[in-house]
C-alpha cells in the first residue's frame, strides 16, 4: 500500500497557492508568480477539461507549447529552435547559451581558461555530445558505437547521514565509496576511466490480437573494466540515456499545485493509477521541492538539472556542485590531484552567468507544432488513447503559472502529455534503485510532445528510459504496473485501433 501524501506537502499546497513567496516543501522560489484569480481559474478548468468528442481537434490543440510554439521542421534541427515568443533580446541570451551548451570542454590547464576543466573522469566533452541536436540519446549500437549519450547511476543504500528528515518516506542513498553516483567511460591522460558499459539483450515474442507479433529486447547491464577496484557489494546499478531538452522551461512553469492535484497515492478513485509526487531536497533554496526534472524527477528547477549534469557528465564545478574534482571519490587519489580549471577569475569552472547562459537555452528549446491534428486517422488514435486510459498518466494539457516577468513560459496553454508524477511501472522495467521518494519500481510520467519527431531529429526510434525500446508499440508493451491494464489492452484491441493509436503518437 502506498503512503497518503504527506500532511507537510498538503499544507504546502495552500502555501503555493495563497502565498508562494513563503518557503514550503511545494514551493517554487525561482519563479515570480502571479496568484490566479477565480475567474482565471475557471477558464483554465474549461480549457484542460478532457476531450469529449474525437470528431475534431480541440481548440489551441496544435499549439503544443502555446505561443512557445515553433513551426516543425523537416530536418535534425526541429527541437534546437528558441521559443517563439522570446524576443530579439531572448533569441540573442538563447544564442549565447548555445554556444555553451555545444562548447568542447579541455583539460586544465590550458591557453584557453574559459574552456578549461574537463573531468579528470567524464561520461562528454559537452552538453550536446549526450544531446546531440537537443533530442534523445541512445544506447550503444554494437561494439564500436560509443555510450557516450548513456550511463550508469550508482549508489547504496544509505543510513541516518543520508536521511532528509524534511522529507517524508524519503528513501536514502549514499555513493558507492569508489565510484560515486554516476559511472564515468571516459578519463583525462592518464586518469583511468571508471569503467566500460556493456549490454546484452534477450528476445522475445509477444503475441498481439490479429496474429500480429511484436519482439521485446530485455536488456543485462555489466560494468565492465572496473578502473578502481569493486563496486560495493550492495551497489544499485541504473541505466540512463539523455532524454530530449524541448519544453523544459514550460514544464518548470506548470505549477505545484496543479501536479499535486493528480496525485492519488491511496488509489482513492480505484483506477489502478497511483501518482506520486517526488519531493527533492533543493540544492540552490535548500527546502524541499517538487522534482520534476531527470527519469525519476530528482531535480526541482531547470538550473538545478544542468548544474547536475555539468559536473556528473563533464567534470564541470558550477555554483551549485563546487568541487573541481567532479565526480572523483576519496578512493581516486590521481583524479583528485590532478589539475583543475577552476584556479582563475571564473572562481568554478563554469561561473553562474554561464550556468544562467545554459539554463536559459535549456528553459527555451522550443516545442513544435502538432502535425496533422484534424486527420481522420490521427483522430481514431486519441480516441483509442483516452478510451484505453492513457491519459490517467500521460495528463493531456496545463497551463502554466502566470509570472511577473512575462517571459516565454507566462500563462500558456500547454499540452505536454504528462502528469509529471511518479508511477510504479512493474518488474519489466525496474530498476531496483530509489532515487529521493521514488523507489526502484517508479519512473516518472515522460512527456510525449516531441515523440514522432524522435527519428527526425534522433536519427533513431529507440524509447523508455535506457533505451530498450526500438519503437513506440514495444514502449508501450514494456509497461507494467500501474500500466499493466491500458498495456494489455493495447495487445489485444483490433490492429487497426492499435495502428490508429500509433499514428497519434507520432503526431505528437
């Protein structure tokens, strides 16, 4: 049985929504927020009301991101577009944090200081290396593809020191003693690498209705060529490829209370759906707030994702994460002394107006526009869709808080397809590795916008967290859990539904 949301984020709630320059477990410092009024609020009901009739699109449907909208494009480029209502001044910062999300890091020290710091162990040599045209990494395609687009998250169960007593039902974790949180394939001369990432797949068949079949790929990870001894033995290994980057400023606008809402822990309505919030201990406000950011939502903010990424795949020290030695363990003697790029006026190696560079590129990565909404077939689809009960996850629409600043993000319709709560998706794809309240069944509720353009943009279809899937049908076939009745379903409605509800998701 799961545990009832705590009365500590309950009281949040009303704090988030009455007062949210008061520091709560829901609240959310980092944005200037306007408090709704009661007739705002009416209208936003209306508007992200379910749809009713499958016969034609909902208003603003095509819209994805609301005027943050861009028009889809034909090439790789579709999801590394500003968002279209940032201005001649926003498209300037977008370009400049850019240039720093692409930007090729070097090993310290070096003539260029604005470049220096790489490592001394690290899984790219920059952001766009794992996002490669801001879309979705992918696991290695046989022996001579690199990994570099995914890893291995690694901890073990932690004790009291690890514990977060502001936190109810927080599940603690320490680093493995040798090798950190994050397993790095890549080392500075002579600094040995962590470790080599190997995959074996096992086949099988799964029978679906009209004497279809569909093969699944069950995935066994090892880290191999150990660089500095054993893993713990109780060590959780977890698999990650780098997710897509659209959309990510809007899903920090959406607010608390409005995610909190869908929320059932208890099951109370007895759908079999059981969203939990994930709540995260903030590095930059140091209360606890929603997570939202990352495969189990282990980050609040957008900033508090890249300044995690800088210095677990980089080896980059931010204002957030300040040791120059990124990932390197007591244990990693060479690594800790070895030179690092954060000796100079920068004071760490990327300084906060670079981390605010990033993270606006980051919050403004444009989400394109819906193709072919008033399509019969595409309309069949989110008929099966909604009828199937997908949407008890996969929320269709919110909108977002209206913020003083009157930035991109500002009260927008939005249509993102995700509850952005925690759910328990089943054995299939457990990682047995707790992550703040998320235990080792539960992932968060991925967004869908973005998801027919993965090839587009990607160059692959591979889906779900570590990759396994090689198309949306065999992501769907991996739920399980909570989604174990809309998967079954799928295998065994008519094919011409199950193509129907495809073709939706691929005009997404």
């Amino acid at each position: 049985m799961r545990s009832s949301v705590p009365a500590t984020v309950l009281s949040a709630l009303a704090i988030v929504t009455a007062a949210p320059a008061i520091p709560g477990p829901l609240d959310e410092p980092h944005l200037p927020i306007v408090p709704r009024t009661a007739e705002e609020a009416a209208r936003i009901a209306a508007v992200t009301a379910p749809a009713e009739s499958f016969d034609a699109p909902q208003k603003y449907e095509e819209r994805s991101a609301g005027a943050a909208t861009v028009r889809p494009r034909n090439n790789a480029d579709a999801f590394s577009q500003p968002s279209a209502n940032i201005g001649f001044d926003g498209e300037l910062e977008f370009k400049v944090g850019n240039g720093l999300f692409r930007k090729l890091w070097v090993s310290a020290p070096a003539s260029t200081q604005a470049s220096d710091g790489l490592g001394p162990i690290y899984n790219a040599r920059s952001c766009q290396r794992c996002h490669l045209k801001d879309g979705r990494g992918h696991p290695p395609e046989g022996p001579d593809d690199s990994a570099v687009s995914m890893f291995l998250r690694i901890s073990i169960p932690g004790g009291a020191e690890e514990a977060v007593a502001e936190i109810e039902d927080y599940l603690a974790t320490a680093p493995d003693p040798n090798y950190g949180t994050q397993l790095q394939d890549f080392g500075l001369p002579g600094i040995p690498p962590e470790y080599t990432l190997r995959i074996d797949y096992e086949e099988t068949e799964v029978a679906l209705s009209g004497g279809e079949i569909a093969h699944l790929r069950e995935p066994s990870y090892t880290a191999a060529d150990l660089g500095y001894g054993p893993l713990h033995p109780d060590a959780m290994l977890s698999p990650r490829v780098a997710p897509q980057m659209i959309g990510m400023g809007l899903l920090e606008a959406i607010p608390a209370a409005d995610i909190l809402a869908n929320a059932d822990p208890e099951d109370a309505d007895g759908d079999g759906i059981s969203g939990r919030p994930n709540i995260v201990m903030s590095h930059r406000y140091g209360i606890p707030m929603l997570g939202r950011f990352g495969w189990k939502a282990g980050n609040p903010t957008v900033e508090e994702q890249t300044a995690a990424a800088f210095v677990g795949d980089i080896g980059i020290s931010n204002p957030l994460h300040t040791a120059g030695s990124g990932e390197c363990t007591d244990l990693q003697a060479d690594c800790l002394a070895a030179t690092h790029g954060d000796g100079d006026d920068r004071t760490y190696e990327i300084d906060q107006q670079g981390l605010d560079l990033v993270t606006f590129y980051s919050r403004n990565l444009a989400v394109p526009a819906r193709r072919d909404v008033d399509d019969p077939e595409v309309l069949h689809g989110k008929r099966v869709f909604h009828e199937t009960g997908c949407i008890s996850c996969h929320t269709p629409s919110f909108v977002t808080h209206r913020l003083e600043d009157d930035s991109a993000q500002s009260f927008q319709l939005i249509w993102p397809y995700s509850d952005m709560l925690l759910h328990d998706m089943g054995d299939g794809l457990a990682d047995h590795r707790p992550e703040a309240r998320a235990d080792g069944y539960e992932w968060r509720t991925p967004p869908l916008w973005g998801i027919g353009m993965t090839e587009r943009v990607s160059g692959h279809t591979y889906f779900l967290h570590d990759g396994r899937a090689r198309s949306l049908l065999e992501a769907i076939l991996w739920h399980g859990g909570e989604a174990q009745a809309q998967r079954d379903a799928v295998a065994r409605m008519p094919p011409e539904d199950r193509a129907a509800l495809i073709t939706f998701l691929e005009s997404l």
